[in-house]
C-alpha cells in the first residue's frame, strides 16, 4: 500500500466541466493548495467565487452536498452546494467559496483573539438539529448514519477487510510503513474501553475540526470547510481541535470550552472520560493516516502522545 495521491486535473478539463453548468461566463479558474483526498480549483461567476473539488473515492460528494444543506439551513457558515456531477473517472462538487482565508495563516495573537468565535461556532455546529436522521458514524448519502452504535461503527472503521473503500488492504500498513501493531492494537483497545461514555451521545461531528478547515478575515471566523461528517459524541471535535492546538500554538481549548458551556447550561456528564475515549478515536485515525501518507514525524509525535495519555 503506497500513499495517496490525488486526481490530477487540468485547468481546461476544469472549464470542460464548469461550462456544462454555467455557460461561458466564467473567469480566474485557479488551482488551490489544501485538501489530502481532493483536488481543488476555485473560479469567478459574475464577480462571485466559487470552489470546485474532484475526486476519485465513491460517494463523497453526495454526502457533502447533505451536510451542506443540514448546516447552511440552520445558520452555520458552510459553503452551500451548488452542483455536483461526474467527470470521466472522477466525481465533483461545486460550491460557494467562503470569503477568508485559513486560520492556521492567522498570527498567534490573531488566532488566540478568535478562540471565543471558534468555541461558538464549533458549538452551534455540534448542536444542530438533525430531524429523522438515524444511525452512528460516517454519514452516507442519504443522510444517516452508516451504524447502529458507535461501538459498531468503530469496529467496521478497524476491520481488516474493507473491500472497495480508502482503506482497503490498509494492514499492509504494518509491514510497508511506520505503522507499529502493537502500538495499534494497544490503542485500539483503550479506545474500546473508553468508548462506552462516548456510545450513548449522539450529535453532529464535523470530523476535521482545526485550523486549516476554520476560515477568518484576521478579525473574526467566517466559516467552516470539509466535513468528514459523522454521528456521534460531539467532544470528538473539541478533542481534533485541542490537539492540533496544542501542538502548533501551545494553546489549551479546553477549559475555555467547558466554561462556554456552563454559560450557555449544556451539561456534558462523564466529560473527562468522554474526551479521552476522543482522543483515542481521532489518534487511531490520525496513526493510520499519516503511516498511509509517509508522514512519519508525525506519526510518531501522534503515537506519543496517545501511549501517554492515561
């Protein structure tokens, strides 16, 4: 198993596809940078910016369009879906570009002043209404959740056998990259063991809640890009958004979280064993992620801090 590479585009394969939708008015198709699993082009339409991703991987987009319209309709600055559609082998997604840029390019100072806009935002996010939605983990294109538990969903995520998707073949990984088994299995199992507090909640996740997916102007936060949307424990955001954090700006989350909360008289009960079974689930992803993506520096920083934490 080698790592990912991403679709390649050319820009005129990108007019190609956006002349379908919008005729011929269209100016300043750009590349951009970001995005492990997408290749992104941004483009003018009558002096509006808008974003197009393609993408090799099944069933995405359909699913991004929904978390578009669930988020945007109740007020969360989400980009809004505006098309998608299939180019040869490769699938895409159109939508409107959030003015901003991303907030990991915000000074320290900057980034600590919006911490109150980022614990508000990302509490509004978690707290959305999600109607007749039913299920746990990964959110598929109808809507729901693709399990019954988060416990069933965790085991499906780690299963060895995952024909057709990302991870298929993925235990290859022990033997190809810096991915260590023991140290996998290790945390594996204090993930089973502290999800029990995590099982009984049920919430949206953004799923890849930090600063390169939060948008600011410099003075506020002005959206909110690329949801790898679940069901869940919404403490699985606050715990993605500590670590990273902590680890680029050695700033603490977490008790200015906490304190949000008790203003607004949200009770989070089993709190500390909740964001610890969090960390846990984001670690394990992050540990077989960078092994897939040959980042190997901070496969090992992550793995510490995991075999740490209790």
């Amino acid at each position: 198993m080698t790592a990912y590479t991403k679709p390649t585009v050319e820009i005129h394969e990108v007019e190609v596809v956006l002349r379908k939708h919008f005729g011929s008015q269209l100016t300043r198709i750009t590349s951009l940078t970001g995005g492990n699993l997408s290749t992104v082009f941004s483009f003018m339409l009558l002096d509006k910016e808008y974003v197009i991703k393609f993408s090799d991987l099944a069933g995405g987009f359909k699913t991004e369009k929904f978390i578009s319209t669930l988020l945007s309709s109740q007020g969360i600055p989400f980009p809004l879906c505006v098309g998608l559609g299939s180019f040869k082998s490769l699938n895409y997604l159109i939508s409107e570009k959030i003015i901003g840029h991303s907030l990991k390019d915000c000074s320290y100072e900057q980034q600590r002043r919006m911490i109150p806009d980022v614990i508000q935002i990302l509490t509004r996010m978690n707290h959305v209404k999600l109607g007749t939605t039913k299920g746990y983990g990964k959110i598929n294109s109808s809507g729901n959740g693709t399990y019954t538990s988060w416990k069933e969903y965790i085991i499906a995520s780690y299963a060895e056998e995952q024909a057709g998707s990302f991870w298929e073949g993925w235990h290859r990984l022990f033997k190809t990259s810096c991915l260590e088994k023991d140290v996998f299995d290790e945390c594996y199992n204090r993930l089973l063991a502290y999800s029990i507090y995590n099982e009984p909640h049920r919430y949206f996740i953004h799923g890849d809640f930090h600063q390169s997916n939060i948008l600011s102007n410099g003075q506020q936060i002005t959206g909110v890009i690329d949801s790898n949307g679940k069901y869940g424990d919404f403490l699985v955001d606050l715990a993605s958004l500590d670590r990273h954090l902590k680890t680029r700006l050695n700033l603490d989350v977490v008790q200015r979280y906490q304190d949000y909360q008790q203003q607004l008289d949200i009770a989070i009960p089993h709190f500390t064993e909740r964001l610890i079974g969090a960390k846990y689930y984001n670690g394990l992803i992050g540990l077989r992620f960078y092994a897939m993506m040959g980042w190997n520096d901070s496969y090992f920083e992550l793995r510490d801090d995991l075999l740490s934490l209790i």
